[in-house]
C-alpha cells in the first residue's frame, strides 16, 4: 500500500534495494584536486575534462595525460569533419634547420632543414601560444626525417607530406628527449579539438646533403629568413618564409674556412641573401630583369646598388675562395624556395645532383 499511498517513497525502497544488490561493486573513484590542478597546468584543458580524465585513471596522471591525448584526437577527428569546408588562409609558416652545412672546423657538416606552412581560420588562433608550438615542433620533425637518399634538393613533395610527416611521431622541438605520445596528423586534429577552428598542414619542403668527404672542394651553406613574425619574437616563424642553398668552391676551401672570421662573415652574408629573396620579387635565381636574384641590387648586404650576383664574385675573391685564372670556384647560389602565407610561392633554381 505504500506505492499507492505516495509516490515520494518509490525512490527509497527502490533505493534500499539498490545499495543492498550492489555492496560488492568497485568503489567510485572521485578525482584528486591538486591533481585536477596540475593536469590543467600540464594540458590546459577544461575542470570538466581534467576531472574526467582522472576519475577514468584512478588518479594516475601519467595515464590521464594519455587518456587525454587519445581524447582530443577523437574529438579533434569529429571537430574536423564539421570545420573541414572552412577557409584557412591564415596561419604561419615555420622553419627548423638542424645543420646548416658549413663548418670552420675543416671538414664541414651536413645539410638539413624544412620549412613548413601551418593554417587557420584566424590571426587571433596564429597567435595561439599552442599553435605555434605545435608549428614549432612539426617544422622539427620534418628535418629530423628528411631522407638524405630521397630528398637531396629542396623539393616541396606532396609525397613527402602525405606519406612521410603527417604519420611521423610528432617530436618535441623544445625538448628532444621527450618520447613522441601522437604522430603529427593526430596532433594537428587535438590542436583542432583544441581550439575549434579548421588546422591545416598545407605544405612542407625538405632538404638534405651528407656530410662532405674530408678535404672536399666544395661545401653547402643554407641561408634561411622568415619575416613578419606575429607569434611574440619566435625566430623560427613568420608570415614569409625562404630557404637557400649555397655553394662554396675551391681547391683549398679547408684552408679558407679556418680563419677566424669566415664563419661570421658567412653568416651575415647568407643571412642578407635569404632576406633579399623574401624582400623582392624573386623568381628565379639567373635569367633577365630583376625578378632574377643575381639582377637585383643587393639592397639587404649594407645597402649595396651593385647586382647580387656582382657582390658574390667580389665577397668570394675577398676572402680567398678565388685565385687568379681558376675555374669553377667561388660562391654560387644553387637554389631556394619562398613561401608566403596562404599560397604564395616559389621553388627555383638549378638542381643539385
């Protein structure tokens, strides 16, 4: 009679019941606060899901970082379905170099480097802090797996982006000891779950050359400039990006690169060049007119009016790469790619084979 009576006790009995048939189930496990706090320090992500993800670890924070990474991937992956119509024209566009060719210390080094363009709906999300570093770190990536035997000039490879660096393990630009938890695709789909906007890698360009044999005539030098940073002074990206291999030539070039001053000479030179490119119109690196790099006017190397191709005959005989009636030597600008957010391009020069 007591059902029929009032309905206010259905839930007791009922109640009752439930507690007495479930006295032997696991415990709930409620999620620890200083933890919760300490997940959202480490991850940035809501109370909601830091909570969450330490009820579904029983407080572990190891486990819950992972319980989260796989989390915003799969929300990243459904997130993107619904962005994927979107526009992302803006963005920025990052560059690693892990070795930049030339040594003073005779016998040279290796090349390798990347430059990558990363996308978004919003400058507002280009400035993200979480953006940036993910950039930072792809841009990494994508040099530490650049394939000396496959990828021997600069070459913007679609191959290369698709099958190669989108299922690479992401790794950490800022701390390379810290082992890969996603591969670089996922993580572009967490920064999307992230942030809420379409996330694009559109483009990546890599280059390598393996060290050159001991007393070699010749030795590589990449330049690289990236302009127009709006990510709070990070060097490594900007709005316009440029890469550009150089070539040292000559019969005693071990000699040459042992004074002092060569490898900051060197330095400011290549640094100058690759600011040329991302300043000017440059298209090619020989023909006609100024869209040609070696008719330009080399405006970035202390204002100079004389034709860049001029300037590196001249800085190669200063510093001794060329002798009086010897051919082949000197410096000589081999190729480049420039990139500016949203598209725009270029990737020419002579190949390196």
């Amino acid at each position: 009679m007591i059902f029929l009576r009032s309905p206010r006790h259905v839930p007791q009995v009922f109640g009752h019941a439930f507690r007495s048939f479930s006295s032997s189930s696991p415990s709930f496990t409620k999620a620890d606060i200083k933890l919760v706090a300490e997940l959202r320090k480490r991850t940035e992500v809501s109370l909601s899901k830091a909570k969450e993800a330490l009820t579904e670890t029983n407080n572990d924070v190891g486990a819950a970082l992972e319980w989260l990474e796989k989390d915003l991937i799969a929300s990243g992956a459904k997130k993107k379905e619904k962005v994927q119509d979107r526009i992302a024209s803006e963005g920025l566009i990052g560059v690693s170099v892990l070795s930049n060719g030339l040594s003073t210390q005779n016998a040279g080094r290796g090349v390798r480097a990347a430059m990558v363009e990363l996308n978004c709906e919003t400058d507002f999300v280009s400035r993200n802090r979480l953006f940036g570093e993910l950039l930072d770190d792809i841009a990494h990536t994508a040099a530490f797996i650049s394939d000396f035997d496959a990828y021997r000039t600069i070459a913007d490879s679609k191959a290369f982006l698709d099958e190669r660096l989108l299922p690479a393990p992401l790794l950490s630009a800022r701390d390379p000891s810290r082992k890969p938890t996603t591969e670089v695709g996922g993580a572009v789909d967490a920064l999307i779950a992230k942030v809420g906007e379409k996330i694009l890698l559109s483009r990546a360009v890599s280059i390598s050359h393996p060290l050159p044999p001991p007393q070699s005539s010749v030795a590589l030098h990449l330049a690289s400039y990236l302009h127009g940073s709006v990510t709070g002074g990070l060097t490594s990206q900007g709005r316009i990006g440029a890469l550009a291999l150089l070539a040292l030539k000559s019969s005693h070039l071990p000699t040459v690169t042992e004074s002092p001053t060569f490898s900051e000479d060197i330095e400011k030179l290549q640094r100058a060049l690759a600011r040329q490119i991302v300043g000017f119109e440059t298209l090619s690196v020989k023909g006609d007119g100024e869209i040609a790099l070696y008719n330009q006017p080399f405006m970035m190397f202390a204002g100079s009016d004389q034709p860049v191709g001029t300037v590196l005959e001249q800085w190669a005989t200063g510093k001794g790469l060329v002798e009086p009636g010897e051919q082949g030597s000197g410096l000589e600008v081999l190729e480049f790619a420039k990139w500016s957010v949203g598209g725009g391009g270029v990737i020419s020069g002579e190949k390196v084979g």
